[in-house]
C-alpha cells in the first residue's frame, strides 16, 4: 500500500488514518443509491423526485453545459437529491445531530468524500473509471440487480423509528463497515426512502 492509498489523519488527531478505498466505497454506494432513487424516465425506485442521471433527463443537459464532467455533474445532482431527502427525515428525530446515515456519516467523514469527489472530478477520468463499482448504473435500471447489490452488502436488522429504519447493533468502527450496514439496511424495499441509521453514542 502506498501513502497515497490513505488519508492523513488531522492533525492533532489520535485517529487511524482512513483507508482511501473506505471513502471510495462510501462515495459509491452514496452515488449508486442516490441512481437508483430517482424517479427517473426509467420509473426507478422514486425516493426522490428528479431524473438527473438519465439519457433524456439531466445527462442532456449537462453534456451542452459540462462537456468535460458532465458524467460527474449528473451523478452528483442525483446525490444531492439524495441528501436532502435523508435530511428531511432526519429532522424528523428529536436528537438529528446524533443519526448516522448513508448521506450524513459525521462532519470529518463527509468533509472528506465531499473533497474526494472533487478531486475525482478533477482527475479526467470518468466515474466509472475512477469508481469501477459504478458499473451497476451503466445499463439502465435493472430492480433486481440493484436489490441483488443491496443484498451483497450483508444483512442489516433494523426498527422502525421516527426518523426511518434504526439498525441494530453498534455503529461500526470504519467507514467502509459503516457504508456496507447502512446500504444492507436498504432491504427489505420500501415505498420510500427508508433511511437506515444508526444513533451515535453520546
């Protein structure tokens, strides 16, 4: 492994520094799901009411006014989407601040898949070649390989809460064990955005 394959850790901080392909993992699956949650021309799951990452939605779009990333542009509309809805719901819990979902893993967490993709975006590659585990969108909207996706990450037991879907258990030590519970707690489907989460100890 070489030091590029790691974040450093801040400094000052006591914390193990964080495995480049744990923030790339949760950056996938955040990007898949907010895919796959779309409404879409595709009628995909319809979490949220936008048809960015599709040919005649906001793809068209985009590659007129983003020739270059246009690709990105549309992925990241869709995760943006995605992070507004789990918002909503968040607030919908008396103590928002604690939940850790998908879309909200922890202010440090999200700071730095937010410069991750920034520094994807840079790089000239496309996101399937930065990201390989972006292929699952490339062949229109397949249900069943999408819950065949969501059940390769594990099982994920859950109750419901105010917010959405509480998992059981503790919140996982790293992000890529973190990424993997909250994508498995998408199952079963749901009519809506479940929003699986765990309640981050006081």
């Amino acid at each position: 492994m070489s030091v590029f394959d790691v974040e450093s850790a801040p400094v000052g901080s006591h914390q193990e520094p964080i495995p480049m392909s744990d923030i790339d993992m949760a950056l996938t699956s955040q990007l898949v799901v907010a895919w796959a949650g779309e409404t879409g021309e595709e009628h995909r799951l319809g979490w949220w009411r936008c048809d960015l990452a599709s040919e005649y939605g906001g793809e068209d779009l985009f590659r007129r006014l983003l020739p270059s990333t246009w690709r990105w542009a549309a992925l990241q509309g869709a995760r943006e989407a995605a992070r507004r809805v789990d918002a909503e719901l968040r607030r919908r819990d008396h103590e928002p601040d604690r939940i850790i979902s998908l879309f909200s893993l922890g202010f440090e967490l999200d700071e730095r898949i937010e410069e991750r993709l920034a520094d994807l975006k840079r790089s000239g590659h496309t996101p399937d070649e930065a990201l390989p585990g972006l292929a699952i969108t490339h062949d229109g909207w397949r249900p069943d390989i999408f819950w065949d996706w969501v059940a390769d990450h594990g099982k994920a037991g859950g109750t419901t809460s105010p917010a959405g879907r509480r998992l059981s258990g503790s919140l996982p030590a790293t992000v890529g064990q973190q990424a993997r519970r909250l994508v498995a707690g998408l199952a079963p489907a749901a009519e809506h955005y479940p929003l699986p989460h765990f309640r981050r100890a006081l």
